[in-house]
C-alpha cells in the first residue's frame, strides 16, 4: 500500500510536466523566453509578456571609457551613453565657472597692477579718479584687489569640482544604463524524491527555482 502510494504521487507530479514538455516541443521553437513562455502556460502558470524581455548586453569596460571620455574633453562621456540632452548642461556649468575665473582674475590683475604703482608712488593707474573709475585711495585699492582674489580662487575650485563632476556622471550613468531594471525573471516546479540517509524513508517534495 505504501509502495502505491508513493507512485501515484510521482505520477500526480511528473504528468504535467511531462505533458507541458510534449506541448511545448510541437511548438516552433524561434527564442528561449517563447518556449519558456509555452512552458508555462501549458501547465496553467499565467507570466505577463513584460517577463520575457531579453536582457540586455553587459559591457564592463563602458563606465571606464565613458569616464575617460569626459576626461579628455567634458561632455563627451555623456555622447557616449547617449545623453545628449546632458551636453548643454556640462558646457553651461563648466563654461560659465571658467568664466567666472576668468572674469576676476582679470580684475584681480587691475587692482594689483595698480595698488602696487601706488606704492611705487606712481598715481597714473586707471583708479586714479581722471578716467571712467572713481578715486580709489590705496586702502581701497588692496582690499578690491583681496576681494578679487578671493572670488577668483573659489570659481577655480568650482571649475575642477564641476569638470570632475562630470566625468562622475559619465562614469555613474554608464554604470546605470546595464543595470538590469527589468522582471526578466524565470522560474521551474520540480518535485523530487529523496531517501533519509539514517532511516531510508523515502522524502516527497516540491522544488521551487528561481533565476534572476
């Protein structure tokens, strides 16, 4: 009695199967997610087609050459993921701190060019109040020149903040794009018998297994 009930539930539980396989072999076979797919629904398991997308390419080299890409020259990482729209966005940010730089770097030399023909006794600069510029008396003088030099040395560090933010953001967005977001998901029913290794009983049960 024993020995009938065991084989009545191997049958209960390799039939289906056995079943879905045949069916599943009549049918064209063109990809593995649509015989996976026939698999499935052949033995009553209904997956959506979102399931099934194929997964796409890994390239482990990509976030390097995009980040290389941005280093040569801003901007070009991001062409290489195809993030054209983020282009605009790189040129504007770095652009626009090298002009900041730039723009107070170029004041800074005035005032310092002048400040120091002041202490040299010299009063021809341009602040000497006989041109377009009002009087700048040599306290005046020293203090735009700091102000200058001040604002001058923090555009610099935000011209190499941002120029190395964008070759992070190459680098990242390339590691994004593989990122596999998808439910490209499959899984199998399997039962099995196994023997107790003390008592030699046999042992039912279901195996569930899932891929990712």
């Amino acid at each position: 009695m024993h020995k009938f009930v065991t084989t009545f539930l191997i049958l209960c539980f390799c039939l289906p199967i056995l079943n879905a396989q045949e069916e599943n072999d009549s049918i064209p076979k063109t990809t593995e997610s649509d015989s996976l797919k026939s698999t499935l629904r052949s033995s009553g398991v209904i997956m959506q087609d979102s399931l099934f997308k194929k997964k796409k390419n890994f390239n482990p080299l990509a976030p390097s050459k995009a980040a290389f890409y941005s280093a040569v020259f801003p901007g070009l990482g991001q062409i290489y993921n195809k993030r054209y729209w983020k282009v605009p966005i790189v040129y504007g940010a770095i652009g626009g701190s090298i002009y900041a730089y730039t723009w107070n770097n170029d004041n800074y030399q005035r005032f310092r060019t002048a400040f120091k023909r002041r202490l040299a006794g010299f009063d021809d600069d341009e602040f000497n109040g006989e041109g377009q510029f009002p009087f700048f008396d040599l306290d005046r003088l020293e203090n735009q020149q700091e102000r200058f030099q001040r604002d001058r040395d923090l555009w610099l560090v935000v011209s190499i903040g941002l120029y190395a933010l964008n070759i992070i953001d190459a680098n990242v967005d390339a590691h994004l794009k593989q990122f596999n977001i998808d439910d490209d998901l499959s899984f199998d029913f399997e039962p099995f018998l196994d023997l107790n290794q003390v008592t030699n009983d046999p042992t039912y049960g279901m195996a569930l297994t899932i891929r990712f």
